[in-house]
C-alpha cells in the first residue's frame, strides 16, 4: 500500500487557531471574554447562517 503524502496538517492548524485566540484573550477579564466570543462568532459564516436561520424560522412561526 502507497503512503500518501499530507499536504495539510489539521491538528497543527488547530494548535496554531488556539495558541493565536490564547495569547488574544488571556489577560481579558470573564466579560472581555465573552464580548470577544460572541464578537468572533457573530462575525463568523457560521454565524451569519445562524442570524440567517433564526430569521427565517422567526418568519415561519409568525404564520
């Protein structure tokens, strides 16, 4: 059997993702936590797709 070759290295990418929100967020107090996590995820695409479902699901309830 061939061994493939990896391009990409996804447990290094997520250690590189943590240390980066780590050394962002360390001195922030528990709300300068939480402001910035909700900041990071509201700006995100996966957050938009939120706003964007509970919109509509707001609109079909109103029915």
């Amino acid at each position: 059997m061939k061994k493939k070759v990896k391009n990409f290295d996804c447990i290094e990418m997520k250690r590189h993702i943590q240390e980066e929100i780590y050394e962002e967020t360390r001195n922030m107090s528990r709300e300068e936590y939480l402001t910035y996590i909700k900041k990071q995820v509201d700006e995100s695409y996966f957050g938009q797709l939120l706003k964007k479902h509970a919109i509509l699901y707001s609109c079909d309830k109103n029915k």
